[in-house]
C-alpha cells in the first residue's frame, strides 16, 4: 500500500510536533531554539573559567566566589536590555539587530579571554561582557517566547519552554564531557577561543525570525514612558509582586559553591577529565528532570512543587558533609562514585523545581511589554543568584575556609543548605494553581 506525497509529508510534520512537545516547525523556532542551544554550548568555558580563575590567576575560594557573582551582573539589569529592545528599535526592528550584536559581542568577548586578560580586573571586566552578551540575547529569544507562549492552548500549556530549555540543556550535554577532556589536552586560553566560535551562530540565525518593521510611531522615549507605565501598573498586583519576592527569596540564600570546588580539585583532586563526566552526568538529569516535569508534574500545584523540592534538595545536600568528612569511605562508597550520584540527583530535582517559574513568569506577562516585564522577572532570579554568591563569599571569608584549608567546610555546608529551607513559611506568596491551570 502506497502512501501519496502529501501523506507522507503530513505524517512528518506529524512526528515533528511530537518531537517538538507539539509546537509546529519553522524557521523561526529553529532560530530560537538555537539562541538557548548556544547557551548551552558556552557551557564549554565553564570549567575552564573555574581553573582559569583558580590556578593562573590564584584566587582564594572567597575571591572566586565574590567574582562570579559581580559576573552575573548583566543579567540582574536584563529588564533595561528589554526596555531598550522594545523602545528603540534598529532600522524599524526590534528583535533582529539585537541578536546580531550579542552574537557579535559574545564572539569577541571570549577571544578577549583567550588573548589579553592576565590580572583579576581584566578578567572581572571581560566576564561582564561574555555575561552581558548571553543576557541580551537570552531576553530577545525570552521575549519572542512568551509571545507565542500566550497564544498556546490549554494542552500544550509549558510545551515552548520546555523545548527551548530542553536546547539549552542539549547543547550543554554536547560540551559538557568536552569541557573536561579539552582541559586534559589544553590551555584555557585554547578553549576560550574555540568557545568564542559559537555566539556567531546567533547572529547567523537572527534572520530566520519572522518580524515585521515596527510602524508605530510612539518608540523611543516616548514608549519607554508607556511601557513604565505598564511595567508600575503590573507590578502594583499582588499577583506579580508577590511570587517574584518568594523567587527572590528562594534564589538568594547563600552558595557554598566556590569552596566546594576548590575541595573537590585541591583535597579529593578531581582532574577536569572526571568533572567532565560529573557535568555530561548532570546535563543528561537536566533532560531528565525537564521529560518528568512535562510528563508528571505539570498539573501539580505550584506550591506543593516548591515546598517538596526544597525540602528534598535541602535533605540531598546535606548528603555533601558526608564527602567532606570523608564518611562516605566509611560506608564503601568512593569519593568519585559518590560525587557523580548526589549531582545527577541534585540535578534532576533542580529542572522539576525550575521549570514552573518559567511557566508562572511567562503567565503573568501582559501584552505589550512581555520582553521588559518577563526580563524584570527572571532578573530578580538572577540577582538573588549574584546576592547568594556574595552572602557565600562572606561566609567562605568568615569560617577561614581557604584554598588549603577545609576545617569549617562541613559548617559552610550545613548553614548553606539550612537557609534553603527559610523561604518556606512564605509559600503562599505563590500562586496555588499549577502550571496547566
């Protein structure tokens, strides 16, 4: 039995919306879905980074830890470069320019690293530009997102930003194996040059987004003005003000995250090979966490997400005090194996906990304004995150812990996972409704 052309051809576009959580396929979503697949693939520098900073640069984890929050600077300002897409566009676009230039700016940013910085605020100043142009172009593919997000039905509610953090994590899994073995065989400098290739690829797709020339004649400051104007009238909802304060919360406490890292290289001598496999590991459970969410925990209510999810993280963490102390030898488990597990873990829960703001964040946009609003949003995450890295930098300072010295990790660790927990009393700040409501 035969089947005709236009048979065939619907039975691909069939399978490509199941592929694509059921989004139709086009040049556009390809566009966007590689702006976050490029994220994803920047992940390549990422460890690279943390020994640059460590070995050739000789911070102590305190340091590290202080200059990886000034880092995510540009994406605590993400609302201006939404302000600025939507209110001033380029030759009548408002998309499109914006793109190329974080391609641009992202591609000449990581050949900087690779080539003229050697001192701490060299590196602090280049970081905020590699920041800088994965921010802008994070709110412009954000901003088409929730666009077309409003429009989907009630089946397919969450379905687009499943699929665009799914890329992210794709191209994470990509280099993140790599991100290791390269460092096995190279310099820094090399992989930040072979990093600095890939933010070309975003300004290469821009031209596949489907825009139309802006033809109102209200831009610039006088549409800056309006959308201030929306931007105070939304915010003066509890509905908006209310789950942001609780993300913020959530997201601020402290990270023992640089110290953990100086342990892990400098007491147990992880070599970058092996934390290669840990974040091929991790990206693999981001997947994972992202297919159980869509598939199990979508039509769970909010709050009940949240509050398990810290619960739980904060229970796992605790389970790093066992590494530290080295008691998970006691009990037959390698240091290795025991590491690679608790992150896969960890992992997992991570994405089931994170892809509900997305959705909630995505929700509560009004039209007009969804890059400026959505961007002012996420930056509060991304603030909390810069907030969480400095509190961790105090903390690390005050204990003493240092390169070489990992007497009070084990308190660094616990009061760290303790405080994850404060943000529960504030649970019905969230919305109870779930994300399929």
């Amino acid at each position: 039995m035969s089947v005709s052309p236009a048979g065939t051809a619907k039975l691909k576009q069939t399978v490509a919306e199941k592929l694509l959580f059921g989004n139709e396929p086009s040049p556009e979503l390809v566009a966007i879905l590689l702006v976050y697949f490029v994220q994803g693939i920047l992940g390549l520098a990422r460890l690279a980074v943390s020994f640059f900073l460590k070995d050739e640069l000789a911070l102590s984890p305190a340091e590290v830890s202080a200059l990886t929050g000034i880092a995510l600077l540009p994406w605590t300002v993400k609302p201006l470069f939404g302000l600025i897409s939507d209110s001033f566009p380029i030759l009548r676009y408002r998309r499109r320019p914006y793109i190329v230039f974080s391609g641009l700016l992202g591609a000449a940013s990581w050949a900087a690293m690779a080539t003229v910085v050697h001192d701490t605020w060299s590196a602090t100043a280049i970081m905020l530009l590699c920041t800088l142009s994965v921010a802008v172009s994070d709110v412009i593919a954000d901003s088409l997102v929730v666009e077309r997000a409003r429009g989907e039905s009630q089946s397919k509610v969450g379905s687009l930003q499943s699929l665009c953090w799914g890329s992210s994590a794709v191209g994470g899994l990509i280099t993140a194996y790599l991100s290791g073995g390269l460092l096995e065989n190279f310099s820094t400098q090399t992989v930040f040059l072979i990093t600095a290739c890939f933010p070309l690829v975003v300004s290469g797709v821009a031209w596949l987004i489907a825009e139309e020339p802006v033809q109102d004649e209200r831009w610039g400051l006088a549409q800056m003005g309006d959308q201030l104007q929306q931007l105070k009238s939304a915010f003066s909802q509890k509905a908006i003000w209310m789950p942001t304060a609780f993300l913020f919360i959530w997201q601020a406490t402290p990270t023992s995250d640089s110290a953990f890292f100086f342990f892990i290289t400098n007491e147990l001598e992880f070599e970058p090979e092996f934390l290669g496999r840990v974040r091929l590991g991790t990206s693999i459970a981001a997947l994972v966490g992202i297919w159980l969410f869509q598939r199990f925990f979508k039509a769970v209510p909010t709050r009940t997400i949240f509050g398990w999810s810290t619960v739980i993280a904060t229970v796992l963490g605790m389970t790093a005090l066992l590494l530290v102390t080295h008691a998970n030898r006691a009990i037959g488990i390698g240091d290795r194996w025991f590491s690679f597990g608790d992150s896969i873990i960890l992992a997992i829960m991570g994405e089931i906990a994170y892809m509900p703001v997305l959705v909630l964040a995505a929700r509560l946009c009004p039209a007009g304004v969804e890059a400026t609003l959505f961007a002012l949003l996420t930056s509060a995450l991304n603030l909390a995150g810069l907030t969480s890295y400095e509190f961790g930098a105090l903390l690390t300072h005050l204990l003493g812990v240092t390169k070489n010295n990992f007497d009070n990790l084990w308190l660094l660790l616990l009061i760290t996972n303790l405080s994850t927990l404060l943000p529960l009393p504030l649970l019905k700040w969230l919305p109870d409704n779930s994300a399929s409501d």
